[in-house]
C-alpha cells in the first residue's frame, strides 16, 4: 500500500453526485448554431484564419494559436462561417469576446486528416508535441491552460512522477468520473502517450474513494502497464493540483512555482483522453464531457458536448425549466462562476453546468461580523488565515495582504463555506488580488513613463552637450587657422591681414564669454526661455490629462528652473 | 435573458453565527444547574437579569448606531456576555451590581471598539474587572454551599436579594481559594480537616461546577464549536505552575493541581471565557501559546495577586499579547518555507 498524506484543512460538503450519473454519457447533439470564443484557454486568443461566408468541414482549423501560450480552434461540425464577432463568452467577468459563429449544415461531414502515425512511439517528441499543439488541447479540469506547453515545460525538467488528476472534488461534476467508468481504455491509452513523452518513474492516477466503480474500470484497463490507481479519502479540494501533490507525494509545489519545478507533471482524465485522440487518431479537440446538473432540469447527466454549443441548448437537452432557476453557474458550486447569458457557448474547460433551484443552494444570508472563530484557517488548504486576509482586504493593506500570502489562495472557497457569519471570503480576496495586479500595473507604468521622461531629459542633455561641444570645436579650428595665418604671416602681408582680421573676429567671438555679466545674462535668458517651454509642456500635460506621474516630474522640473532662475539673478540683483 | 450572477463559492455550510453562540449557551446548562444546587437561585437570577440588561444595552448601542436590530440581536453573542458575567458574579448580587457589569461588557467593551468582531477584550471579563476594582466588597461576598448551611435560598430569596438588595441578608463565606491564600502555617491536609469549605477535591460545590463545566466544554468540543488548543493549553500550564508550586503540600505550598483545575472559574474559563474567538489569538500555534499564557498567568495571580480569582485579569492580559501572539505564529502557508517576519 502506497503511503499517503494529507493536506492542510479541507471540508465535506455534501456531494450531490448521483443525479448525474445515473445514465451513462448521452450526446448532446448538433445545434443550429455553434459560438467559438477565440480565446478558450489561458493564454492569448488564436487568430481566425477564415473569413465569414467560408464553408468549413469539421474538424478543420478555424483559428490558429497566435503565439507560444495560445490554442487553435477547429470546426466541431461541418457548415458555413456566418459571423466573427463579439458574444457573451464564459468568463467571470460576464462580458463578451470575439467569438467565430458557425452555422451548421447538420451533415458533419469531416474534413480529411492528416493520417495519424501507425505507431507514435516511432514520432520525435517535438513532432508529438506539435500534435497536440495542434489538436487545440487546453487543461480539461478546468483551468484551461494550453496542454502542448505544460508537456513542453515538463520535457525542460526531470520529471519523476505523472500524476492524473481524477478525484473531481468538487461537489455535482461528475464528468470525469463518467469518462473514467465508460472509456477508462481510451484514458489509458492517452497516459501511455503521456508516458512516452515525459519519460516519468511512475504515473499514477489519483481518485477519491467515492468513485468505486471508477476505480474498478480503470485497475481492468491498466492490465499490467506500470501504471498506479491511488484511491485517498474524499475530501474537498482534494483535486485542486496543488493539493492533489500533496496527497500522492508529500511535497508542495513551491509558492509561485511549477510543479515541474519538483519532478511532476499533473494532467486531468479528460485531457488525457484529448490527448489520445489527437496523437493516435489525429483528431482535433471539438467536444468534451459536461455534466448538467441540479434541481433545475429534469434529466441531469453528462453529456458529450460540441464545443461551441449554446449553454441553453445544452441545457434544454436535460430538460431545463428555466423559471425554476435564476443562476447558471460553469463548474462546480465550490469554484464555478455565474454566466449571466445562457446563450454563451460551452468552451474547452466547461466541465459543468449547474443550474440550481433557490432551495437547493440557497442564496447567502447578509453577513454577519467575523467573530474570529478560526473555523476559516481551520478549513484552508493553503494554510493561510483567511480571517487575517479579509481583515486586511477590507482596510486595503495590499503590504500585509502580501505578507500574509494573499496570492496562494487558490480560492477554493473551503473558508467562506465553513464561515458561520457567512461572509463572502473569496469574493473580497479576488478584489484584493484584482486591485494589487492593478497597482503593480499602475506602478510599472509609472516607473516605465519616469523612465521615459528621464531618458528625454537625458537625450535633450545630451544635445545641448554635444552641439557646445561643436561649438567649442568650430572656434578651436578659427582659432588654429588664425595662429598658422599668422605664422605665415612674416612672407605675406595680406594673408597677414586677413589673419589678424580673424584673430580679431575670433577674439570678439570669444569675448562674450569672457565677460561674466553678459554669460549671466544669456545663461538667464537660456534658463527664462527654458522655463517658459517647460511651463507650456505642463500646461499642455495638464490640460491632455496626462498621467499624474508626468505632470508631477514636469512640475518638478518646472519648479528646479524656477530656481536656478532665481539664483542666476540674485548676484546681479 | 438575464440570469444572476454571484460570486463563487455557491454552497454553504450549515454554520452560522447564531447557532454557534447558541450552542455555547446550551452547553453552560450543566454548570449553572450545579452551581443553582449548590448554591441556590442567585446564579440563575443573575444571568436572567443580566440577559434583559444585555439586550437593552445591545439595543441601544445599535438603536445609536443606525444598525438593523433584528440581525445583531439575532447573533446572540449578547446573550453569551450575560450568561457569563451572570455566571462570574456572586450569586444575590444586587441589581445595580449587574446592570454596570453588564452596560460596561456591551457599551464600553464591545461597541466602543466596534461591535462583534472588533473588541480587543472579552467583553464579559471587562465588565468583571470594573467590577472588581470599583465594588470590591460586593464582588468577593460568596454564598456558602449546600451542605454548610440549612438554608439555601430559593428562587424568592434570590429575586429579593436582586432586586430589593436592602432588604436580604445575604450569608457569606470566604471561598476555598480565599481559604488557601490567606492560610498561614497550616499543612495542606490539616487545612483541608480544618476548613469546612473543602470537599473531595477542592471546594464542596465549586468541584462539581468546574466538572459540569468540564462536561458542558468537552460537548462544545465534540460539535467543533472551537478547536482543543486554547483550552487544553490553559489547563495544562495551570496545572504544570500548580505542581510546580505544590511543595508536597507544606504550609507554604500554592495548592494541588488537581485543586486548581476545580476551583473558581477554572472550567468556565478554559472552554467559555478563553475561547471566545473574537479576543483571542487566531492560529493554531497562536491559540495554543495564548492558552498556555493564561495558566500561568491564572496561576501567579491566585497564588501572589489580592483578587477572588485570576481567570479575568489573566484573560484580558492575554487579549492584549494577542495581536503579538499573532504576529509571531502565522501559520506556514502551501509552498512556502516558514514566514518570513520583518522583526521589529
Ligand atoms: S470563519 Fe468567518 S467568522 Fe470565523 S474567523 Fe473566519 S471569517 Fe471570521
Ligand atoms: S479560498 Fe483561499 S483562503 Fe479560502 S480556504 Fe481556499 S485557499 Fe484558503
């Protein structure tokens, strides 16, 4: 038996996992339209490469991944490109994005693939890699980041342990555990893939111990591949990858680092099975498992999902009754967020939708006043003392928030369930999160335009330098023609004339500067026409609304001019 | 269509405020029944009317701070206040007596500084304190236990001695940590022969309360209303100073362990006084220290200080180390090697 440990805190929230698993995987079918948000993973949004009106097959590529960290997008049907626009997109912040709409023709007819290696093993590991880049894969549990660059970083390092995540902890989502009962030989296959790429000591495959049947599938696909099932206690959030580390090997993923910093890879079930079918079938990423869930629809199960499929088609699939339900939430009730438009589509990392009746999940009471208690940091898996952070987050001590670790949080909302003031912990951290991102930003932004400014000052210095350094130069050149004039002036009168006729000049030349009265008058003029330009320049600052940060230099410059102004008029004064 | 949106997590957990503070009250029923047996109604006339002192303060503070009265009142943390000064305080303690007690725990302790949440003090043990340094011939007057006097005052009695303070003649008797601290010359066990205050193991009726109290404590525990660390702490290192001072029960010895752990407000402290969260220290390690420090302040105060008992000043001088205690034992977060402190 395998040694386990534990993590920090955790909670049992009631589970409500049998609704949806009492069907086995239904496909949810080809809706009139599909909405592709370009942007379904973390990272930068792919760049469509059609063009509204265009026909396309399914499985074709709609947009390309547009830089290192960014995913393609593929046709999930066949039909024709009717718009490239904005619509509303799933994402915490309810807005819309750029989203390619494809109008399908119900055929889905496939476009031709590339034919998939007879055997990948004999594939280079970057002609792997490219594949799954290619296939648009992105973290299935949720988090959505590009798969081909998690692998990539993971070749970097010595790995030592691949850990498939699959205890799903989260409360109602039950779509891995489907994909684990009902093509646990097609997750095996993604693994072995995995293996190869990442060469790792041990794969093992983590579940909670809720999930029997699961467990009992995969332990017959695995025959004899040196391949572990490790089955720990339930307890939320068991499957957050951080804890899920902790579980299987003792060790903690280092604050603000990656788990290939310590050996390990972590990839979902789901992603795995992505994987499979693009490295041995060549097929793109265009459907996932959904689970649709709560009180609200009649038939809650999982679904095989194109992705692109309006939630309220999905939705009605499990028989929705949409007066029932005044919230639709992506993901589980622990970490899901609220999608204010039931018209915005499933995406890559949709694994639930969850519409819940008032009476299931109620809506929070107003808070109370935190007593303190310590149920909160008793609860965190972070260790954190969330009493302590919101204490800060509300007086904005952005300095104490980040002594206390605020960025650690992984917002798994264990401290807010557990709060008997009901006070909603996650919500003030990811304000407080929010607001210091912005003051870091604001704060490079300043230093970049002080920057700025000061390389302008320096070059306008520079300048000046370099045209009294010509300067000084010319008169040197008039001076040395005058002396060699005058030397050669003994033979020739004339020239003798002429020089001294520029000795003369020359002198003049150099006589204003000889006198101090008059270099204080020019010095004074220089710095009064100085004053007045750089006076403009903060008038014009000012009035463009520039940033705070500028006006305040210019201010300063303003005020530095000023006095030297004043002090190259006081010994004449 | 438009549908709500909120911000995660969507559950909750079945908690709340009321219920914990509720639960508190329940679990002090033992205890205040044993102290009515032993000592008569006084206890329980003290905690009825500081209860109806507690919620009118409460209102009024709220009533001045323009706060919805129905949603504080309903965290019954009030109600907590009460009960344990009503505890705290002599039984046929006289009306007034109570009223100030209790109007300097909710107005002066808890909504000066705030309301729920913000007091640095328990709020209960202020109101003890002023009390004691203002009244302290009311405050160190104890009935004498069931057993060492034929009458023990029913329900009139202690209504009368409340509330018609004039006209009750209240029997008093030092308390067995009175006895102790003021003996002179005597060995423990003749002390113990001598003096009729002492029972089995400490004070008759007083070792039955802190064992009811006990009861009621290791209940709260179980319901994980709070965590073991502060009291287990408290217990221990009062305990540890006891042994450390017994002298094998010579004249000058401070008293046994086991003597300490069942006198005066032991039991009450360790599991209602020191746990109320708000004052105390928030972590683990925190908790732990915080408890550790209150025995032993418990501990030098009963054996060298000049008041009936220690727990009050020990707490809220604990209340004041809490932020300090804080501040050096945050607690290791995921991925991270040990905090690192800016010392001071
Ligand atoms: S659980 Fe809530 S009330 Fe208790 S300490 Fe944490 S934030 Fe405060
Ligand atoms: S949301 Fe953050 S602070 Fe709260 S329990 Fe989770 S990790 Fe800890």
């Amino acid at each position: 038996m395998r040694k386990l440990f534990d993590f920090h805190g955790g909670i049992h929230p009631p589970e409500n996992k049998h609704q949806s698993l009492s069907e086995p995987i239904r496909p949810a079918g080809i809706p009139r339209e599909l909405v592709l948000p370009l942007s379904q993973h973390t990272g930068a949004a792919a760049a469509p490469v059609v063009r509204p009106g265009e026909q396309v097959l399914k499985g074709q590529l709609l947009a390309a991944a547009s830089s290192l960290v960014s995913a393609p997008v593929h046709a999930p049907t066949s039909g024709t490109v009717s718009a490239i626009e904005e619509r509303p997109v799933p994402h915490p912040s309810g807005l819309s994005a750029p989203c390619i709409v494809l109008e399908c023709d119900g055929e889905d007819r496939w476009v031709e693939l590339p034919a998939p290696p007879a055997d990948y093993r004999e594939l280079e590991i970057p002609a792997l890699l490219e594949r799954i880049r290619d296939a648009g894969i992105a973290g299935m549990g949720g988090a959505g980041f590009p798969t081909a660059v998690k692998l990539t970083s993971g070749t970097h390092h010595h790995i030592d342990t691949l850990i498939i995540n699959g205890p799903e902890c989260e409360p109602y989502i039950t779509a891995d555990d489907s994909l684990m009962r009902e093509r646990a030989a097609d997750i095996l296959e993604g693994v072995a893939v995995l293996r190869h790429i990442l060469r790792p000591r041990e794969v093992l495959i983590g579940l909670e111990d809720n999930k029997p049947e699961a467990i009992e599938a995969l332990r017959h696909a695995i025959g004899d591949q040196p391949v572990e099932v490790v089955v720990f206690p339930t307890k939320y959030p068991s499957g957050g990858e951080k804890q899920l580390i902790e579980i299987l090997t003792g060790r903690q993923v280092p604050s603000g680092g990656l788990p290939a910093d310590i050996g390990i890879v972590c990839q979902n079930v789901g992603t795995a099975v992505a994987v499979r079918d693009a490295v041995v079938h060549g097929r793109p990423l265009i459907s996932r498992i959904t689970t649709v869930t709560g009180e609200a629809v009649a038939r809650p199960g999982n679904f095989e999902v194109l992705l692109g499929t309006p939630m309220h088609y999905l939705l009605e699939q499990a028989g929705w009754d949409p007066t029932r339900s005044g919230r639709l939430v992506m993901g589980g009730p622990m970490m899901g967020f609220t999608v204010p438009h039931p018209e915005a589509p499933v995406i890559k990392t949709s694994n639930c939708l969850l519409v819940p009746t008032e009476k299931e999940l109620p809506s929070p009471p107003p808070a109370q006043a935190c007593i303190r208690c310590g149920l909160c940091a008793e609860a965190c898996p972070a260790s954190l003392l969330p009493q302590q952070l919101f204490w800060f987050a509300r007086g904005k001590e952005s300095e104490k928030l980040e002594q206390h670790n605020l960025f650690d949080c992984i917002e798994c909302g264990a401290c807010a369930w557990v709060c008997p003031s009901h006070i909603p912990l996650v919500q003030y951290y990811r304000a407080a999160k929010a607001d210091i991102i912005q003051q870091r930003r604001d704060h490079e932004k300043a230093e970049h335009s002080r920057l700025r400014f000061e390389a302008r000052q320096a070059r306008l210095e520079r300048e000046e330098a370099e045209r009294e350094a010509k300067r000084a130069a010319r008169k040197q050149a008039a001076e040395k023609r005058a002396q060699a004039a005058a030397a050669e002036g003994g033979e020739d009168p004339i020239q003798a004339a002429i020089a001294r006729a520029q000795a003369k000049k020359a002198a003049q030349q150099q006589a204003p500067e000889a006198s101090p009265e008059e270099k204080a008058a020019a010095a004074r003029q220089a710095a009064q026409a100085k004053l007045a330009k750089m006076q403009k320049r903060l008038a014009d600052a000012r009035a463009a609304g520039e940033e705070d940060k500028i006006v305040t230099a210019l201010e300063a410059s303003v005020k530095k001019l000023e006095e030297k102004l004043a002090s190259l008029e006081e010994p004449t004064a | 269509m438009k549908l709500l949106r909120v911000s995660s997590p969507h559950a909750h957990g079945p908690n709340s405020t009321q219920r914990v503070m509720q639960q508190v009250l329940l679990a002090s029923l033992p205890g205040v029944f044993v102290l009515t047996v032993f000592f008569g109604f006084g206890t329980l006339v003290n905690i009825l009317w500081a209860a109806v002192v507690a919620l009118a303060c409460e209102s009024l503070a709220l009533w001045l701070r323009k706060r919805p009265l129905g949603f504080y009142l309903g965290d019954c943390s009030a109600l907590v206040t009460a009960l344990l000064l009503g505890i705290a305080l002599p039984p046929y303690a006289p009306w007034w007596l109570i009223a100030i007690g209790v109007a300097s725990a909710i107005l002066m302790a808890k909504h000066l500084y705030g309301g729920l949440g913000y007091n640095p003090f328990n709020p209960a043990m202020v109101g003890y304190v002023v009390l004691l340094i203002s009244f302290p011939v009311q405050m160190t007057s104890w009935a004498p236990p069931r057993g060492l006097t034929e009458n023990v005052p029913g329900l009139l009695d202690a209504l009368r001695a409340c509330f018609l303070p004039g006209q009750f003649d209240a029997i008093t008797m030092a308390t067995p940590l009175d006895v102790l601290r003021q003996n002179s010359g005597l060995m423990m066990d003749d002390l113990w022969a001598q003096a009729p205050q002492f029972g089995r193991w400490a004070g008759i009726g007083w070792e039955w309360a802190n064992l009811a109290f006990l009861a009621g404590g290791l209940w709260l525990l179980y319901r994980r209303i709070f965590t073991w660390h502060a009291p287990v702490a408290f217990l221990a290192s009062l305990a540890l100073m006891a042994a450390l001072f017994y002298d094998g029960g010579s004249s000058a010895s401070g008293g046994s362990p086991l003597f300490h752990l069942l006198s005066g407000a032991t039991m009450l402290g360790a599991f209602f006084i020191i746990t109320d969260p708000v004052s105390s220290a928030v972590s683990v390690r925190g908790r732990l220290v915080f408890g550790a420090l209150i025995g032993i302040l418990v501990y030098l105060i009963r054996a060298w200080g000049n008041y009936p008992d220690a727990v009050a000043f020990a707490v809220l001088i604990a209340n004041l180390c809490a932020p300090f205690i804080d501040h050096y034992t945050q607690p290791r977060t995921y991925g991270h090697r040990p905090p690192a402190r800016e010392d001071a």
